[in-house]
C-alpha cells in the first residue's frame, strides 16, 4: 500500500474521531475568503475539494450555494452525503476526473497538502479547467518545508513562494494570502491560506 492510499485508509479507520474533532472548528474567516469574491449566491457552484464528513459542504448549501464535494475516502463520502444532502464524488487525489467550466469556486480547505508535489502541478491545472472564467480556488494548509510520511499520513508542506510558482504555472493569479489562526505571531500560524483566481 502505497502512503497516498495508506492516507485514506487512516482517514476511513478514524472517520469517527475526525469529525468529532473537525465538526466545531471556526472557518469562518476561510468561508468568508471564498465567499465574497464569488458573483452572488444564486446558481453560484461551489467544488468542496476534500470535503470530510461534509461541515462545510452543509455550511455552502445552507446559504443557497449549489455546492458539490468531492474525497477520496468511501466513508467521508458516505456521511458527507447523508450530512448535507449534496452530491459528492469518490475520486482519489491522484487520479482526478473534474468537468469543464463547471464551478465558480473551489474549497480546498486542508487538502491540497495531501497530493504529492510531483503531480501538483498537473492536478491544479485540472481545477483551473474546472472553473468558470475568473473562477476563485481557495486553499488552506499547513505550512513546512517538505514531504513527510509518518506511517499513517502523508503531508506535502510548502511556504506561500513555494506555493505561489505552482499556482502562477497553473494559469492561476494568487489575490490575497493570510496566515492561521489570526492575532497569533508567524511562528504560532501553521497554516497558511491562499486565494486564487483564473486567469
């Protein structure tokens, strides 16, 4: 088993513990990224790119998005489904399939960071097709200095220039960039946040 699908298996062997430790987390400030640089909220969809059990896939639909996730664990899928009543596809991070011209906006709230950097590039040429004309990816990671595997988990960590050449080769415009949680000193910020928008 290689550490991309022992990473989804780690994730179908603690869906439980996940949600219960995802479900109350305030990403208000990352929907709100999102959200105010899309056109409107009628017939505006929205891609949930590693949507989980489906906190935030609900959170769009709630608020009259057409929201559509996407994971590659079976069981996320499953409670995602169940949870926000939205459509969600199974496809592993390494073999995506995305439509044409879609979607005015892409979520990707930490899980860029589990697709490996040698296919970066190519995956996020695919969400650039995936988006309407000046369609916004969003993304939210933690940050480091590279490609770890832990037995259970595999991360690849990047800085905002790392991140920056991948996304400007892409075809995307980074817009904006903020760290995590907000108040904190750098060095207290694990996670950095990026928008994005096609060119």
């Amino acid at each position: 088993m290689n550490p991309h699908e022992q990473t989804i298996q780690h994730y179908e062997s603690n869906h439980r513990s996940f949600w219960e430790g995802t479900k109350d987390h305030d990403v208000n400030q990352n929907y709100a990224a999102l959200q105010t640089r899309l056109p409107g909220i009628d017939g505006i969809r929205i891609l949930d790119f590693g949507c989980g059990p489906g906190r935030d896939l609900k959170h769009f639909s709630q608020r009259g998005y057409t929201a559509t996730g996407l994971d590659g664990c079976e069981t996320f899928c499953e409670m995602a489904r169940e949870h926000s009543g939205c459509e969600v596809l199974q496809q592993n991070f390494l073999k995506l399939s995305l439509p044409m011209s879609e979607f005015h906006g892409i979520f990707a709230n930490a899980s860029l960071f589990h697709i490996p950097k040698s296919i970066l590039s190519e995956n996020l040429k695919k969400m650039h097709r995936a988006l309407k004309k000046e369609g916004i990816l969003f993304c939210s990671n933690p940050r480091g200095d590279g490609e770890y595997f832990d037995g259970s988990r595999y991360g690849n960590y990047m800085e905002f220039e790392e991140y920056q050449s991948f996304f400007e080769e892409a075809g995307f415009e980074i817009i904006d960039h903020y760290y995590r949680p907000f108040g904190f000193p750098r060095e207290e910020q694990p996670w950095l946040a990026i928008v994005a928008k096609k060119l």
